[in-house]
C-alpha cells in the first residue's frame, strides 16, 4: 500500500480534528502528523477516536517554530499539508491582532518554506469566505470576487491565502485553497455563535445578539466542510481556489430563535447588545466550481445537522463544562511543562 505522508495543522481545534477523525475513520493509507500549539482552543479529547492508531501522532508545537517545523519534514518524510492552523475567533482578532498575525501569516509562510524546501506534493490551505467581505443584500461570493477582508481575523487569512497562491506562482508549488462558510457540528469552541447560543440556553443564560442580528450567515455542517476539503485535497488543481458552501442563508436571529424552540427555551433569553466593530453584514457562498468540477455536494440536512449538534452539546455537557472552567488548558500547561 502507498501511504501518504501528511502534516495537519491545528488538528485539535474544531475542524481539524472533525476532520482527522474522518478521515482515519475510513482511510489507513494516509499517515498523520497533527502539529497543534493547543491554545485555548485546541483540545486533544476532540481525538479520542483517532487516539492510538499506527497511522496517527501527536505533536504539540507551533506552526511558527521553524526548526520544529523542518525536523517534523525531516523526520515523518512529509510530503503532504492540510493547514488548519489559526487564531480562528474575529472577536478576539478585534480585542488584540497580533497573535492573528503571527500565527495566520508568518506561520502559513514559515509551513510555505518548509514545503517548498522538502518539495510537497499539494498543500492545502484551509481559508474562509471571510476573505471577501461583506455582501449588501444580493449576491454570492465566487472564487472572483476581489479579496476585500474587514476585520484583523479575515486580513490575516487573506494574506496567508495570498502568500500560498504566491509560492504556486513563484516556484510553482502545488498549493490548493478552499474557502469555506460558516460552520457549525459537534466540538466547535463555545465562543462561536451557534455552540454559545446552546449552551447558554441550556443553563438559562441570556443570549448576546450583536445590533439587530439580522446578519446573514451561510452555514455548512461541519462534516460536509471536511469532505469537500478531503475532495480538494486528492482533486483540487493546483493554483486553483475553491469555494465551500452549502446555500444555507440565515440571519443570526432566526439561527438563535430556533435553538431557542428546539430546546424548548422562551425568547425572553434574548439579549440584544452593542454591535461587533466592523460587522461583516451578509456572507453567502457560490460553490458552483467545487460541484461542477469536483462533483461535491453537501450531504447533510440543514435541520437534521442543527438537531445532531444541539443533541451533542446535550450529551456532552463534560467537554464543554471543562473547557469554560479551563480544566483541560490547566492539564495541558501541567502535562507539557513537566516534560
Ligand atoms: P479552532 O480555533 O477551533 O482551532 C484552531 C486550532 O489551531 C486549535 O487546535 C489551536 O490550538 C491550533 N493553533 C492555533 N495557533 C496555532 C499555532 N501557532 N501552531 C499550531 N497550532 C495552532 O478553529 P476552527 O474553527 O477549527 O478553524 C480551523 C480552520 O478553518 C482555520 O484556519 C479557520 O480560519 C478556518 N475556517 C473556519 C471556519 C469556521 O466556521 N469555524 C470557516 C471557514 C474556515
Ligand atoms: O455572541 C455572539 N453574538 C452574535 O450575535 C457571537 C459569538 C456572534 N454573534 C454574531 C456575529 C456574526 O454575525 O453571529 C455571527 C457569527 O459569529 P461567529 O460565530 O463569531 O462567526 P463569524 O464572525 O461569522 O466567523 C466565523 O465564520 C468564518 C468563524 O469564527 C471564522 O473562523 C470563519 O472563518
């Protein structure tokens, strides 16, 4: 069998590790190196199920470290990148940039050296449709639309896309990129809308709904994100940009009062507050390159995906009462520390 020798990024935060688990769900011909700094957001329970497989390691580290990043080519003879990486949060980008900077830019940079260096075979750079800006009320984001980011977050990951579209056109390394809409699914940091918004229903906490929350957001469940991503991977043609979406427009009111109903929860938990600075009016995604020309189609039901996420958040109210209570960042900085 020819394996396939990958480094992942940021593999214990949401995506990442939806995806790793994925993927080694069904694929032994793939070997992972998981490089994660395990920041606030980054959680190795989210791995349990990928936990002790020949095919899967671990590494704590950061994708800014040059020399741990070339020794990790070095070592797993890297052929492959999938960067997941990153400050992901736009209010925390809003409450201090730098870090959005270091670790989204340079650190994107510093995997585009050690790539270009051990001569990869794709690098896949996971963005967001972040990048474009905002839409008024009419239109869909293509793969056209100029790159017109707002907040700290969305600059930074419209640079790291910049500098990776570079390295394909300087030294023709295969670089693909896929910008993906909102996502939502079991494991998300609740610090984004949808996780928040449950669990502050389920403990009859008010819901903070920034301006009017009429904001339009288009969602994807966060698995049919992962095989879109697995598709452009094996797929994707280098150079090329591919968007993710799955035509799923809601406002943030309606997406807060539904988890409302399904929880059984009245509105009067509804806390209209201060808007975000800069807030990105409506996002909406054209994915008509990746359908048409990769044959990807979400698979999910946009009701029956809400209802498995709200049920997990249910089952699971450990992982997430440990990760406000900051148990498992303290376990980590003991773990590692000790070293
Ligand atoms: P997340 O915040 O849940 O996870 C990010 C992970 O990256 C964490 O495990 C963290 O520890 C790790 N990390 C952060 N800095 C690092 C560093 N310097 N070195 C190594 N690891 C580091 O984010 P997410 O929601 O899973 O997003 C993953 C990727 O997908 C990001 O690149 C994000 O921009 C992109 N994206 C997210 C969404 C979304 O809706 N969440 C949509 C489109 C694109
Ligand atoms: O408490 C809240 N109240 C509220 O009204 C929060 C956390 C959010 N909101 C609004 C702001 C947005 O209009 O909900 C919407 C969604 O907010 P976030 O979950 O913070 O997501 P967003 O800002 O849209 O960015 C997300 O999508 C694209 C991810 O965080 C990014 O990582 C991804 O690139």
């Amino acid at each position: 069998m020819t394996t396939k020798n990958i480094l992942v990024t940021g593999g214990a935060g949401f995506i990442g590790s939806n995806f790793i688990n994925y993927i080694l769900s069904r694929r032994d011909d793939y070997v992972i190196v998981n490089l994660d700094k395990l920041t606030y957001a980054g959680n190795l329970e989210n791995l349990k199920p990928s936990e002790g497989k020949k095919n899967y390691h671990f590494v704590k580290g950061d994708i800014t470290n040059n020399e741990l990043v070339d020794y990790l080519f070095k070592k797993h003879s890297i052929k492959y990148v999938i960067n997941f990486a990153a400050e992901s949060h736009v209010d925390r980008s809003i409450l201090g940039s730098e870090i959005f900077y270091k670790t989204n830019v340079l650190g994107t940079a510093i995997l585009l050296e050690a790539a270009r260096r051990y001569e990869v075979e794709k690098f896949l750079q996971i963005s967001t449709d972040e990048v474009y800006g905002s839409l008024g009320s009419t239109g869909l984001f293509t793969e056209l639309t100029p790159i017109s980011p707002n907040s700290p977050y969305s600059s930074s990951k419209a640079a790291a896309d910049l500098a990776a579209l570079s390295f394909y056109h300087t030294y023709g390394l295969p670089v693909v990129v896929t910008r993906c809409s909102n996502n939502y699914g079991p494991l998300q940091f609740p610090e984004k809308l949808i996780p928040l918004m449950i669990i502050n229903a389920i403990g009859n906490k008010k819901l903070p709904v920034y301006g009017d929350g009429l904001n339009v957001r288009d969602w994807i469940y966060v698995i049919d994100h992962n095989k879109a991503a697995e598709l452009v991977f094996d797929k994707g043609l280098p150079g090329e940009v591919y968007n993710i979406g799955a035509s799923r427009e809601m406002t943030n009111i309606e997406i807060i009062k539904l988890i409302l109903s399904k929880l059984g929860k009245g509105e009067e938990l509804i806390h209209y507050v201060k808007d975000r600075p800069g807030h990105d009016r409506r996002y909406a995604i054209d994915s008509s390159k990746i359908r048409n020309q990769l044959g990807w189609l979400p698979e999910f039901k946009f009701e029956d995906a809400m209802n498995n996420t709200i049920n997990w958040y249910l089952a699971n109210r450990i992982w997430w009462e440990r990760i406000i209570s900051g148990v498992y960042q303290k376990y980590y900085n003991e773990q590692y520390n000790n070293r």
